[in-house]
C-alpha cells in the first residue's frame, strides 16, 4: 500500500472538495502553521478530527443504554462509562499515531499486513458494526422526528434515508466546514444536557460513589448485559478506523520531529473531545437515575418513556424539548461520521471506490429494514429493544478493530521509533484482553452457561 502522496489533490476554488468521492482527496488539505512557536495555533490547527470521532461516543444508541443503566441502577454504572472512555481514549491516541507515522488509515495497514480471507473477515465484521451503528441513527432520528413534530416511527424511519444530501451539501464547502458543522451539534447536545442537569439537581455524593467500580457489575446479569452494551455504544469499531484517516488532512511537517509533534496535537485534540463524549454520556445516565430511579421508575429504558416523563417529573415543560433536540442533533451528527468510516472501511479493505450517495443509500436501506419492521409491528418497545441490541452487536465487533490497530501499532517494522512502548503496550493489550473477557461473558450468558 502506497502512502498518499504529498501531492494530494487541492482544495478546488472557494474551498470546497474535489468530486471524487474518496476521502483521501482531502488529506494534507487543511495547513497546520510551522515554526517553533504557535504551540495553540497548532493545536487549533489540529482541532477537529477528534470531535468527528467523539460524535461516535454519544449516539443514539448510548442513549438508549445510559438510559436503561440509569433508571435501573442509579449511578453505579457511572464508572463504566469512566473506563470506557479511557479505553477509548487510549485506542483513538493509537489510531491517531497510526495514521500519522505510517500515512495508512486502518483499514489500508489490515489490507498490507493480513491475509486476502482475513482482510474480508475483517471487512465484513467491521460493515456489521457501521451497519449495527447505523440502525441506532435510524431510530434515534426517527424518535426524534416522533418527539419533535409528531411524525409516526415508520414515516421517520423512511425519512433517514434522505439523510445523504445533507451529506453531500456539506462535503462541498471543504473539510473544516464539515468539522465545524460537527461541533456545533455537538456543542448543541452538551447544552441540552447542561440544562437537562440543572432542573434535575443529582446526587453529587451519588455521582462520586458511582465512579468507584463495583463487582456487582460483573457478577449481576442484568447489569453485566447493560454494562456491555454501555461498551459497545461507547468505544466504536469503526471509530478507530475513521480517526486513522481524518487525521491525515492535516498538513504538518512529515520529519520525524514534526511526526511526533503531530502524534502528541492529535491526541491532545482527542482527548479533549472524549471528555466532552465523557460529560453528555454520563450526563444521560445521571439525568435517569436522578430523575427515574430515585422516584422509583427502574423500568424506563426506552426514549420515548424518558422524554414523556421528564416534563412532569422536573416540573419543567422545556425538559422534554431540551431532551428531543438534543436527540436529534446526535442522530445526524453520528449519520455523517458513519458515511465517512464507510467509505475509509470499503476503500481500505477492498480499494474500491464507490459515489458517497451510492455508499450511504445501500448501508442505510440495510439498516432501515430491521428498523421499519420493528417500527410497524412491534411499536416503541420493539425499537427500543432493536437500539439496545444494535450496542451489544457493536461490542462483539470491538476486539476484530482492537486487535489489528494494538498489533500494528506495536510492530516496529512499521512503526519505527514511533513504535508502542513498553508501558502503552501493556495498557492496549490489556484493554484488548479486557473487552474480549467481557464479550465471552456475555456469550456465555446468552448461550446459558454462565
């Protein structure tokens, strides 16, 4: 695999981007200032692709487990959401590394390194995983929609699949735009929240308690299905995939010192984007355990059951609009970081190229199927269900995108001095070994052996 040269094609006129629809087209677009000084110029300049990767880690489908973990258990689940994201911050550090050191997004350093049959083993799980991710933006969007405007589940559902133009209408005006969009729903669901928090008055002493891990957790079958499911809708396959490539827009100097320069602005700027991911995910469990669990309402799992009872039990009307809009912000915003991912799997994996709308229509239509059905025949509950079920699939995919990025990243061959340390190495493999534990605990409760 050839590394993108340092002749990638330019901005056209007025800052938009080309019309091919690689994404690569956009590497080395956006200039990072060089110069020993101008530390915060450069990190401002580096702002962006970790927000992009952060929008993966407050979808809709977090919200549907935040919610169920909250109303059920209060805030113990609060600490696994902590070390969910500092796995996740770790992983995105590593995928951040890997795209910058060897210029090779994910998918294209499986497709060097692995075998033809494990590179489509790989594909397809990873398609499974956008695929499973994309089912929770359908439902999250078409709950929104339902919430906001009174539009029926099943007309919603169809309406997600129109999502591709605001897509490519945003891809036109060049990649900061489609950053700064990004952010700005972002900052748009913190707010919400913000406020949501605020009529909510939790538990300080409770929050503090529920950072501490416990070992009810694992040993609690009910919680251990929810703990999972918080996981998988927290630390994203396909985000290690989309980062490794988004972070190559950015045009720094490629000498060994400007690399490493590069490596520490992107995880800084990942970093601080996952602790915004942090706030909103704990700020949706804390807002259901304060609210839902404390009045004695363990049973409110679904999205719907949280937005209508909000306003009553907050005594506040503006909760449930706070609640709805910010729902809808997080299901476009994790639409457009989805489309992005696909096109990095498919083009890295198979080096096949196809029309982003051609790429969007074909995995939403996937995943409308299931959604539409569950909508039409079983209601509200069968969709809030589907939402759940979407993150554990996600959690099940984690360890086939782990394994690969820790593996490589910690190949001197192909890392060079940027290769993991010894400290790094035993943090990632022991994450790695980590999820797979969990996920062989959730099997073998599925299957009734544990």
């Amino acid at each position: 695999m050839t590394p993108p040269s340092a002749s990638s094609p330019p901005l056209a006129e007025g800052g938009s981007l080309p019309r091919s629809p690689s994404l690569p087209d956009a590497h080395r677009t956006v200039a990072v200032p060089s110069g020993a000084g101008g530390f915060w110029r450069k990190l401002g300049a580096f702002a962006g692709p970790g927000y992009l990767v952060a929008v993966g880690y407050m979808d809709p489908g977090n919200w549907a487990t935040d919610l169920a973990g909250g109303s059920a258990f209060g805030y113990t689940l609060l600490s696994v959401i902590l070390l969910s994201n500092i796995m996740a911050m770790v992983l995105q550090a590593l995928s951040a590394k890997l795209g910058i050191v060897a210029e090779l997004d994910l998918a294209q350093a499986c497709r060097e390194r692995y075998s033809p049959a494990a590179r489509w083993v790989l594909w397809a799980l990873c398609e499974l995983a956008i695929i499973a991710c994309d089912l929770a933006e359908v439902i999250g969007t078409a709950i929104a929609l339902q919430l906001l405007f009174g539009i029926p589940l099943p007309w919603g559902v169809a309406l997600t699949a129109f999502d591709v133009m605001l897509i490519l209408l945003l891809q036109q005006y060049g990649f900061r735009k489609l950053e700064a969009f990004i952010v700005a729903l972002l900052l748009i669901i913190a707010g919400c929240f913000a406020g949501e928090l605020f009529l909510a008055q939790p538990s300080l002493a409770g929050i503090a308690a529920g950072l501490v891990p416990s070992t009810e957790i694992v040993t609690n079958p009910a919680m251990l299905y929810i703990a999972i499911g918080i996981l998988g809708a927290t630390v994203m396959p396909h985000n290690l995939y989309l980062h490794s490539s988004i972070v190559q827009t950015r045009r720094f100097d490629r000498s060994p010192e400007g690399r490493r320069e590069a490596v520490k602005l992107a995880t800084i700027d990942s970093s601080v984007a996952l602790m915004l991911a942090l706030f909103i995910n704990g700020a949706i469990l804390v807002l259901a355990a304060a609210t839902f669990h404390t009045a004695g309402r363990t049973d409110v799992a679904e999205i719907q059951d949280a937005h209508a009872l909000l306003a009553p039990m907050l005594g506040a009307g503006i909760a449930s609009v706070l609640f709805g809009v910010a729902l809808l912000a997080s299901g476009q915003n994790s639409t457009l970081t989805g489309t992005l991912a696909g096109q990095i799997v498919m083009e890295g994996f198979l080096d096949l190229k196809m029309p982003v709308w051609m790429r969007r229509l074909i995995t939403r239509l996937i995943a409308i199927v299931p959604a539409a059905i569950a909508a039409v025949w079983y209601g509200e509950s069968g969709t809030a269900q589907l939402l759940l079920a979407s993150q554990v699939v996600l959690s099940l995919q984690l360890p086939f995108a782990v394994f690969p990025l820790v593996q490589i990243t910690s190949d001197r061959q192909r890392m060079g001095r940027f290769v993991n340390g010894p400290v790094m190495k035993i943090a990632a493999w022991t994450i790695c070994a980590a999820v797979i534990v969990l996920n062989c605990v959730l099997l073998g409760q599925v299957a009734g052996l544990i």
